[in-house]
C-alpha cells in the first residue's frame, strides 16, 4: 500500500480558468497536494496564487519547462490550448510526470496516440480531464444501465452540452481561435455528449457519424455551435448530440433503452456539490383504458462527500500512487476512454468540414 | 350563445380499445354526450356497452352506416384502422357529422386532403383525436416557448413515444398489417414525436426529413421501430425522434432554446390524470469556478380538472355547438395540424422505404 503520508504532488502547466477548478480538487482530495504553478507570465502566475488563496508553499513558475525540471512534481494537470497538447503533454510523459490532459485531448487522433505512446512506454498514468466520469451518480446509472433485467438493450440516446460565455469569450477565448482550439464547441461542450454516448454503449465505437446542417462557425471558420448524430448498426442504435456555445447552459442526457430509460439535465456540472439525481424508469407500461400509467418517474439521489472533481484528482491519484509503488501498471482504460472520444470528435468535424458527409469509422 | 343544455351527440364507428377511452371522456365532457356506438359485430358492440357500464339510453348499431343515417348524431369519432379513414371520415363529413379522426389522418396527405375538403365543404368541424395538445401543460409550456425573453429561439428538440405492447399485438394489431395501418409505430407512435416537433415549430414544416437506418420492420414490412431528424433551413434547427413498439412506455420531449429549455417525461399520456409537470430552466450558467448552476430546474406543475381527453372533446363539442348555432365557422386551425404531421409523416415513411434518402418537403 502506498503510504498515505505521501501525496501525489502536481504541477500544472498554465493558469487557465478551468486550473482554479482543479486546484480546488487537489487540495480537497485526501491523496494529493497542489505543489507547482506556472504561467509564462510570472504576474499572472502570482495573481493566480492569490486569487485562489494557495498556501506560501506553492511554487510559482514562470515557465511550463521548470514544472517538468522539478524533481518533487509527480505529476502535471494540462489545461493548455489544444493545439499545445501534444508538445507538452509528451515532454511531461518523458519527463516521467503523469499526466491529467484537458479536454479535447489533441487535434486529432494521431496526436493523441502520440501522447498515449508517450505515456505507456514512459510508465505514466493518463486520463484526461472529464469530471462526470467521477461522480458515483454516473456508477449508480451505469449499474443499472448494464443490468439486462432493468435497462435491456439501449435503442435511443440525446445528449445536450450548451453555455452562453459573455461576448468578450468570442473574441479572445482560445476555444474561438483556429490556431489554438478547432473544435470549437464541438471539442468543448461536444467532447462531454460524445463521451456520455459512447459510455452509454460501453465504448464501442459507431458505425457512422454524421454532422448536420445545422452547424454554425464564427468569422475563423470555428464551430460555435452544431449538432450529428451517430448510428451502430449491429445495435440498431442512434444518438444524437447538439452543443453550442449558442444557447443557455444544458447538459442533459436521455437513453432509452428496450425496458428501462434515464434521463438527467446537469450531467456535466451538477446543480449541487454535495449530490446528483436522475430519474429513471423501467418496465413501463398504460394502465387499462390508457389513462395513466403503471409507475412515476423514479428520481434517484446519490450522495457524494466530495466534488466530482475531487473523486477524479483521488481516482488519478490512486493510480499514480500504485504505480510509484510498484504495485500497478497505469491503467489504460482511460486513455481508451479518450481515445474513442477523439476518434469520433475528430469523425464529426471531418463530416462537418466535408458538407456534412457520413463519416464511417 | 349554444343552448348548454343540449350538448353535442356523439356516435361511434367501430368499437376499437381507444374508443373506451374516448367514451369516457365523452361522458365527462361537460357539453357532449354518447348517442349512438356501432360495430359490424352487433355482440361486440353488446359487449362494448356492458364493459364500459354505458347508459342503456346508448344506441347500439350493427353498421357504420347506421351511425351516419341517425339524425340525431351531431359528430362521428372515426377509430377505424388508417386504411379506411378515407371512406368513413367524408361519408361522414357528406351527411354533415363533425369528424373526430384518429390518427394517423389517413394513409397519405393526399387522402387527408380529400378528408379535410369533404369537411370544408360540409361545413363541419375536423379534429384528430391527438389527445395532448388540450391539455393545460401544453398551454403552460407554449406560452414559455413563446416568450422570446424567457425561451429566445428553438434550437434543438428531441422526442421519443415508444410502448411494448403483449406478444398477441403483434399478431393481430391494425398496426402491424401493411394492408390496414401501413405507417405501424411511425404512424402510431411516431405520430406524437411528429406533433410535438411541429408544436415547438409552431407548425412550421422542416426543409427537409431524414429517417435513419435504425430502423426494423415485421415480415409484413411495417415498421415497428425507427428514427429520424428533421431539419429546419432558415432556424438552423434539428428535431430528432425515436418511435418504437419495441421498447417500453417512453413519451419524452426536450426542446432546447437559446434561452430557456423544458423536459416533459409523459407527453402523450400524463402520469396522473389530475396534474401533470414538466421541468424548465431559463438564462441558465455556471457559477464562478463552474462548480453549479446559477439555479435549479424548475418544476412547473399544473393542475387539471378534467382528463386532457375531455377536453379534447369538449373544445370539440364547443365548436360543433359554435358551427350548430351559426355563430362560428370550422376552425381550420386542427386540420392545418393533423396536415403537417402528415406530411411530415409522409416524408419519413417515404425515406425509409428509399433506403434512408434525404427528403425535401
């Protein structure tokens, strides 16, 4: 067992908005300590210290260089610009740091199989940033989900990821820029439905996607806001996503499945910290002469006693601990788990830059 | 002003299970009443009023005819099967009986049309017996769909309608023969996906339908489950449905708007016959270091004093009395709704027997 005396020690690579999240959850998780910042502008980096009221003890750097130098980090959070993943998140892995990727992970596959080549042959943990994963409501839904008796097969599946940033976010956020992030909403809130509709089929990859017209991009050629759908033929399945940077906040998900279906509207972010529901129903039949039916809706609660955030810097922790330890291998579900996301990300952008083609996988 | 006291006879043709329901609500409807049931069995149509505990006041006929023929039937419910809603609905409307039609209308638009021009010129009143759209939920939610400040734009809606019905169903149902009900689930089911799609729209009709290869058939080809978008040009809108017989008891929709977004889980038939919710968020975010929302879905619920369908048929009977007394003409509003729906339910049947194309409306 590793000593938990010793926490996992992060560095991270930036002072993005989404880092002051993440701080938080390393400091709230039992197993980790926030031991490095960095920001190519040393006032900024100070500025984050502050804001963000971390301990004196918290070294400030003005280069992402110095984090990986730094002997005592064991591991580095990425919340760099898409385009800036490969580059750093591979210098990390040969640097030995372990390594928790923002979301979209690369600008495609390619990059990102770079990145897990990195990783794997460094003996790195990898795992990329999407926090719902971590919630045990999420557990408590895929328990059903996979139980045949209650879900049986799933037939249908929405998923919405919407927000409306201020205007200043259009002009200067990296997610507007070509250069930096060209996924756009896609790759931000697009990431989160891709990802709850590939969990929902157990990560088995569709058989086609397929964007639709229904796609609108900013001035750079950026999807700011769009919608596909995804089909697996054995399964006789369809998903559809819409995300946006377009609408008011949504994160709703639905899957319908041939005796059981769920459905939950703040899947990403949850509405409170310390719990989440979903309504769920299953065997759900008229009652006689159709005037009703023969249940409600089931709202199921699940208590969390940390952040999901937290449960995810605890769960990547834990992995990095037992491989210091000796005691595992890194886990590779994760990367496996990313890996599909991009592969179909980079699916829907390729039928959205092609006039809406399907895009067979 | 109608003379409330002498409300509007209904006569029905045919003693399908639906009209069980309808009989119902025909007594509970404050400005109708049941003159007359028929079958082309005289035992099931016995049988029919035993099983309902109706008034022995009831006229029983052995023949459709026999309804039409009876001066004192104001209005016809129709439940036949499609097939034959052609024939029945205009001999009905040419011995000037208002026309209740179940749906779906008939088994193109082009039959629909003849339907709703044999009502026009009989002056009488035509409804289809979609039994959602009376009631007070419905109101509720159109209203916030249609305050630009609360709701702004539609931007993406997802609806599923599916039921398992017994293994005997799908031996002997109308809708599982091609010669009777030829639309199966998308005619039956699909029907409700269609209409609440086309309500959000406020009727408007999409640019263009795509049904999706997630589609199963019987051995007679009828279809039994599929799944299809339609799209909306000028709103950069998409709709997406799920109809099925071969899951259980799902009748959800979410439409998504720039501003505002609401969830009903039990459209077509209410949990409850009394009060019926859906949920609803407008101007919803983040709040600062995304750890919430900003607020919580909002429950709306709201209170029913008669079932929805009693007032399907008492804003029937309202008009049947209106036209009676001359102090309206036929409101062409409810034909103008059962046509989109079928002329969108026209076009998705007609992409899935096209081996999935793209059809322009």
């Amino acid at each position: 067992m590793a000593d938990k005396k010793i926490p996992v020690r992060f560095g991270i690579l930036g002072c993005a908005e989404i880092a002051r999240k993440v701080c938080r959850a390393i400091n709230l998780s039992p197993n980790s300590t926030l031991h490095a910042i960095s920001s190519r502008s040393i006032e900024k980096a100070k500025e984050f210290v502050t804001k963000n009221g971390l301990s004196e003890l918290v070294k400030v750097y003005s280069s992402y260089e110095e984090v990986l130098d730094d002997p005592l980090v064991d591991a580095v959070y990425v919340p760099l610009p898409t385009s800036l993943h490969l580059k750093w998140a591979v210098l990390a892995a040969d640097k030995k740091k372990h390594v928790l990727l923002e979301k979209p992970t690369a600008l495609n596959v390619g990059e990102l199989d770079r990145i897990l080549d990195a990783c794997e042959s460094n003996g790195v943990q990898f795992m990329d940033g999407s926090m719902w994963y971590h919630h045990p409501r999420t557990a408590r839904m895929k328990e059903l989900l996979s139980d045949p008796n209650i879900f049986g097969q799933v037939k249908s599946i929405y998923s919405s990821s919407s927000f409306l940033p201020p205007p200043e976010f259009f002009e200067n956020n990296i997610r507007t820029k070509a250069d930096l992030d060209s996924f756009g909403a896609l790759g931000d809130a697009g990431w989160y439905c891709i990802g709850v509709i590939l969990w929902s089929m157990n990560y088995k990859l569709p058989t086609f996607v397929k964007a639709l017209p229904a796609t609108i991009r900013n001035s750079n050629g950026v999807i700011m806001s769009t919608t596909a759908t995804l089909y697996w033929e054995q399964e006789g399945v369809t998903a559809t996503f819409y995300c946006s940077f377009l609408s008011h906040e949504t994160m709703e998900v639905s899957v319908l499945g041939s005796k059981g279906s769920f459905h939950v509207e703040d899947l990403i972010i949850p509405y409170e910290e310390s719990s989440a529901s979903f309504s769920f129903t299953s065997g759900a039949a008229f009652v006689d002469l159709h005037i009703g039916w023969n249940m409600k809706e089931q709202v199921v609660r699940v208590d969390n006693e940390l952040p999901q955030e937290a449960f995810m810097i605890k769960e990547f922790s834990k992995l990095v601990l037992g491989i210091k330890d000796s005691t595992i291998r890194p886990d590779t579900k994760w990367g496996g788990i990313s890996r599909s996301s991009q592969v179909v990300l980079d699916a829907v952008k390729s039928s959205a830059d092609s006039g809406f083609k399907t895009v067979y996988i």
